[in-house]
C-alpha cells in the first residue's frame, strides 16, 4: 500500500506540472496577442496600399468570385443550348411520331349520302306506296331527300347526319316490315328517334371513357355522342375527337405539361360544332364549359385552339398542335376540289352582287370573306350594315363550315396636288 509519503510526493508531482501548464497557456496566450497584433497591423498596411476596407474588399472578392462564376454558368449554359438546338427537331419529331402512332385510327371520309341495299325491285315498290304516298311520309317524316333511280340500292340524302340516320335505321326497320303505310312510317321514324337519343348517351359516354375522363355532367354525354353524326370537310368529329385527344395526351405526358387539362381541353374543343347558336363553334364551346363551371385553363384551351384568344399555357399550346395534326394529315379531310373553287366563287359573287362593292375576296378555306367597297357609294354605317347582310345571306345559301367572318374595307384617299408621273 501507498504510504503517505508517497501521497504527498504524487500531489507535489501534480501542483509542479498543473504550474508548467498554466505556465504554457499564458505564453500561448501572450503569442495569440502578438500574432491578432501583428494581423492588424498588416490589415492596415492593406487597406492604405489598396485603399479599401476589410469590408469594401471582402465585396470586391465576392464580386469577382460572381463574375468569375456567371461565366462559366454562361459558358455550360451556351453549351446546353447548342446541345439542344442540334437534338431538338430530331427530338421534336420522334414526340409528334410518336403522338401519331398512339393516335391512329381507322379513318373513312364521311359525305352526305347514306346507302340502304334493298333484295329487290318489289320492294322498292313497297318503299315508293300507291302514288307515292309511302316515300311522300317517309321524306316528310326524316326531313331527308330519297333517291330510287339506281338499281338494287336507295339512296339517302342530307346534310344533317342525325336525320339521315334516322332515316337509314327507319328506312332498314321498314323494309323488314310488312305494313308500309304513311301511319306506320311516322311510327318507326319517331321510334328511331328516341334510339339515338340514347345510342347518343351510350357514344359520348364511351368516347369519354377512352380518353379516361369520368364524372362528366349527365348532359354532356350526349353532346359528346352527337360528334358521332357530325363531320367537318369529311372527317368524322367524333374520330377526330378521339384521335387528337391522344395525339395531345402523348405530347403533354413527354414534355412534362398537365396532362388532365389537355385531355378534357382535346375532349371538348370542337363541342360547339354540334350546338345551336349564333357565333363562333369556339365561342359556343367556351360559353358552354363556363355555363358547366370546368377549370379556367380548360376552358382556355378550348378558347385559343384557333388562336382566337392568345395562347396562356403550354397546355393550350398542345390542344392547338394536336388539333392541327389530326385534321390537316393526309387522308383525314376530304372535298372535292371543284367543289370547294366553286363554293369560294358563289362566295364572293354574293357580295359583288351588292351596290357599292367593287370587289370580294375569299381566304381561310372560305371562312372569311374580304370585301372592297366604292367610298363614293357607301359611307361608314352602310359599310356595316353592308357586312352584316352579306354574312347573313352566305350563311344561308352556302353549306359553309363554322361561322363566316366579312371584312368591308373602306378607304378614302384625297391627294392634293395629285402627283404627275412624266
């Protein structure tokens, strides 16, 4: 055991060595302050060389450091950019072929004739009735024109795709049908009516389905079914509804935009060319969205998908491409070229008929007519009153898609003196 001599002897050993430390630490501490000393001493002599604070110079540091990185971000960034002008077309086509693979469909021009095959002549003479009674009904009843003259077939007539298929599925019902009479004829028509109606609900509610979009008001389905006896220079709106849809929803998932707005804004963006009303089939959409209550972005979509509105989102953006791709690739859209010159012609003969016109000019595919008045004939407000006149009686005489706009152009020049050219 320790004794304690050996005791004290330790506590000496640790009272000399504690010395030697608190020692040690006073002359580390003497040195610190020699050193802070000297620091700001040549802080000083710095700041009389370069004529700065610590604080001025620290900012110049910072700045320069800034600049010295800005550069380099500017450099990486004109990298990047050069990188994705050289990808970019290639990369933009790969997104729209790839659009238009998920997007194909079968596609059939549609017209304005209906074909019904009949077994024989005999019953045609069932269709045609005593004196023509039957056909006489089965016209007035469909609001459709029949054609009997070519063998085997009857042809059905109409702008109006909703009553040519009433009448195709009335005229098909008949010919099963032993009692052709005029009272039995406005029996099946009428029938056939309240068919659609619901075929209708049960078309807009798969179309929605197809392109994922549920929970839609109950009286939208059958608009939306309605697309599907409705056609546009041949192409099918239903199909064209369908295929831009999910041309549109491939775009927006690969360039990361929201893909819910473009899916209903592509669903709903030719809407209004199956309502009543005066205007625009992009104003009668818009007012019926607004009149549901849907998204403002959505009802921006529909909205500038014609640019009649400029574009506020990348999501409208998409619905206007996607549009453009389904309608104007081969084969979707169709009429006969004579046709169409001679529609323009009627078109601006129309307005040349009028007094005070001295010319008139047709663009947009005929959706705009331009027309040149005389100054000297007419003054400003029956220039107006003019355009209006106009538009009313193309509208009615000419089966032109969507709404004519007419441009009356009136310009008065006086020049004084007028100048002699030698």
């Amino acid at each position: 055991m320790a004794t304690q001599q050996d005791v004290i002897d330790l506590e000496k050993k640790l009272l000399d060595r504690q010395e030697k430390l608190e020692a040690k630490l006073e002359s580390l501490a003497k040195e610190k302050a020699e050193v802070e000393k000297k620091r700001q001493e040549y802080v000083k002599k710095l700041e009389g060389a370069s004529h700065l604070t610590t604080e001025e110079a620290r900012e110049q540091l910072l700045k320069e450091t800034e600049k010295d990185a800005a550069a380099m971000m500017a450099k990486i960034i004109r990298e990047r950019a050069d990188e994705a002008k050289a990808t970019a077309d290639a990369k933009a086509q790969e997104i729209i072929l790839d659009s238009l693979k998920h997007g194909a469909l079968q596609f059939v021009p549609e017209y304005t004739v209906s074909v019904v095959k009949v077994a024989d002549e005999e019953m045609k003479g069932r269709i045609i009735g005593k004196e023509g009674r039957n056909i006489r009904a089965f016209e007035q009843a469909t609001g459709v024109d029949v054609d009997l003259d070519e063998e085997g077939i009857i042809r059905l007539s109409s702008f109006d795709q909703v009553r040519r298929e009433v009448a195709r599925r009335s005229l098909e019902k008949l010919l099963k049908d032993t009692r052709v009479q005029p009272f039995r004829i406005e029996e099946i028509v009428n029938q056939t009516r309240e068919e659609l109606e619901r075929i209708m609900f049960q078309e807009g509610e798969k179309l929605a389905n197809e392109v994922h979009v549920y929970s839609l008001p109950a009286d939208l389905y059958p608009l939306l079914g309605r697309m599907k006896f409705r056609t546009s220079y041949g192409q099918n709106l239903l199909v064209h509804t369908l295929e831009e849809t999910k041309i549109g929803v491939h775009i927006a998932q690969e360039i990361g935009a929201n893909v819910d707005i473009v899916r209903i804004g592509c669903l709903f963006h030719d809407i209004g060319k199956i309502l009543e009303g005066d205007g625009s089939h992009v104003k009668l959409g818009v007012e019926l969205l607004k009149r549901y209550n849907f998204p403002d972005p959505v009802v921006n979509a529909v909205w500038e998908h014609h640019e009649d509105k400029p574009f506020s989102s990348v999501e409208s953006v998409i619905v206007h491409i996607a549009d453009a791709i389904s309608a104007a690739r081969p084969g979707a859209r169709y009429e006969d070229l004579e046709k169409y010159g001679q529609r323009l012609t009627e078109m601006e003969q129309i307005a040349k008929n009028y007094e005070g016109v001295e010319d008139a000019y047709a663009f947009e595919a005929g959706r705009e007519l331009r027309v040149i008045i005389n100054p000297g004939k007419l003054d400003d407000a029956q220039t107006v009153l003019l355009s209006r006149k106009i538009q009313e009686e193309v509208s009615k005489a000419l089966a032109v898609p969507g709404e004519v706009k007419v441009t009356a152009i009136r310009e008065f020049r006086s020049i004084y003196p007028e100048t002699t050219v030698v």
